[in-house]
C-alpha cells in the first residue's frame, strides 16, 4: 500500500468516525506531510475541511430541530 492510500485510508476512517479533534489533528498532520504532493495533500485536507464543515452545519440544524420540539408557542415545554 503507497502513502498515500495509507493517508486516504486515514482521513477516509477519521470522517466516518465524525470527531473534529480528530480531523483537525489529521489536518495538522497532513500539513507537515512531505512524502505527499502538494496537490494530494490538498485534496485529503480539503475533504476533512468539508467533512467538518458539514458537521458543524449538521450539528447547528439537529440543535435547532431539538430546540423546536422542546419550544411550542415560545414556552419550554
């Protein structure tokens, strides 16, 4: 297995895995990375950039969707 599967195997199981400190941690990681081309550490950091983006937006909406079932009408219920 090249490096950079090993690092697509890596950031692949750290976006299933759904944890922001640990895609952040890969993040820091790949940065410092110079076995991988600059285009391919791009690529595996810009899908843990959207992959935390995404959960911070999906995170925002199931608060949201929780605090409307807990509120009807302004009064916590």
């Amino acid at each position: 297995m090249s490096h950079l599967d090993e690092v697509i195997a890596r950031v692949d199981a750290a976006i299933d895995e759904s944890v922001i400190a640990h895609m952040n941690e890969l993040l820091v990681v790949l940065s410092d990375d110079a076995e991988l081309s600059r285009d391919d550490r791009y690529t595996q950091q810009q899908r843990l950039r959207t992959a935390i983006a995404h959960h911070g937006r999906q995170h925002k909406e199931d608060e949201e969707a929780r605090r409307d079932q807990l509120t009807r009408s302004g009064t916590i219920l």
